[in-house]
C-alpha cells in the first residue's frame, strides 16, 4: 500500500468515528517525531502495539480486501496466562461496503464484535473439525447478543447498529459491511496479532508499504523500525 493512501484512510476514519460519537485517544495524533520524543514513556503502548493499523492482509487491493483497525488497549499475555490482571483489549475497526476481512480464526483470542453504527456488518460462519481447522462442512453456535445461535456451515448472519456477535477460538469468520460502511467495536481477551490470527488462504496480516510521502502517523507495523 502507498504511504499516501494510508494518509488519506486514516483522515477518512478520524472523521467517521467522531460522526458515530466516539474520539481516539491523544496519542492517536501525535506525529512520528512526537511518538519517539515519548517512546519511553509510551513503552506500554508500543510493547501492547496499541494505535493505528490499516492492512490490505497484503494482496494489493485494500478496497476490495482490507480492513482499518485502532487498538485502544490491549492486555499483557503473561496476565492471561497467569490468570488475572489485564487480560483484555479494545479496538475500533471500519469495514467499507463490500470490503472483505478475509476468513480467519484464533486460537487464544475470544472476542465479542459489535456493530457501532453506519451500514450492516455481514459475517459469514464456519465450524472446525477436532484440531480446530477449517470445516467447510460444520457450523456450530454462536452467540448473538448474549443468546445462543446456531449457525450452519456457510451461513451469513446480518447485524444491524447495536447488534453483536461473540466469537470463540475454532470458530471460522469473515465479515464486510453492506449498504454502506460501519463502524465496529472488538472487546476481546489480549490480543496478538503477530500469531494468533490464523488465516484459511495463505496471506499477510500486514501490508507491504511503499513510502511514496511521510506518514502522519505511525502504524502498529512502524514501531520496530521507527521507534
């Protein structure tokens, strides 16, 4: 993806969640220059690789795959492990019309996720077989508000603004947004995306990024080589 069209994304979402109500946190704006002058004093930020993460999973068309997240908080492994402290995290994402977050599962995260507000979000479901792998012929139950929805292999379910979906490791899932974008919010267990998203097609989590202009801000994906 060009620098500059992740400049212009991460415009175009600012003014979307603020049009739904909701403000990114202060170090959502600072600058490059900024985010390293406060590297130390924002270490748990980026050791949890809290902000901005705009990816096209690599494939060069973010219109047609892709997705925008925001971490607002993200929780320690070692606590979930241990069984207590901050084993919890937040992200804010937008899925443009028709834009496909490719299938994909987890194997330690759990996550409710919530139709903010705009458009319909679609997900489609699938099962997995003992080893936690796809199954293209297994559905399995969900939950949907807090009530139990069994699913059929294939399905999709249609969630309108206020409506969610709690999702378990094993269960299959992609999801787009129909008639328009929305606007989406994760509260899931620690989040880890280095190794915990586990995708059925052979592709990145990350986009290849192709500095054409400076960044605005930095993503998750910037921290390593600029911070």
């Amino acid at each position: 993806m060009k620098r500059s069209k992740i400049n212009d994304i991460m415009a175009r979402a600012d003014d979307l969640i603020r049009s739904h109500g909701f403000t990114l946190p202060p170090f959502a704006y600072w600058s490059p220059d900024k985010f390293a002058a406060n590297a130390t004093a924002a270490k748990a930020l980026i050791d949890a690789r809290c902000g901005w993460d705009i990816t096209d999973y690599g494939a060069g068309d973010f219109d047609a795959m892709g997705l925008f997240l925001f971490t607002l908080r993200n929780g320690r492994l070692a606590d979930l492990r241990h069984g207590g402290g901050m084993c919890y995290a937040e992200k804010l994402l937008i899925s443009r019309q028709d834009q496909l977050s490719p299938m994909h599962t987890h194997v330690i995260k759990a996550e409710d996720i919530i139709n903010r507000g705009g458009a319909t979000m679609v997900v489609e479901l699938y099962g997995s077989d003992e080893d936690g792998n796809f199954a293209e012929d297994r559905g399995g139950v969900v939950m949907c508000d807090g009530i139990a929805r069994p699913f059929s292999a294939g399905e999709k379910i249609k969630f309108a603004p206020g409506e969610s979906l709690t999702l378990m490791p094993g269960d299959w899932h992609a999801f787009w947004g129909e008639g328009g974008d929305v606007l989406i919010g994760e509260v899931s267990t620690v989040n880890d995306d280095e190794t915990d998203n586990i995708f059925r097609a052979p592709i990145g989590r990350f986009a290849q990024i192709d500095e054409d202009v400076a960044p605005t801000h930095l993503l998750v994906s910037d921290y390593n080589t600029h911070l």
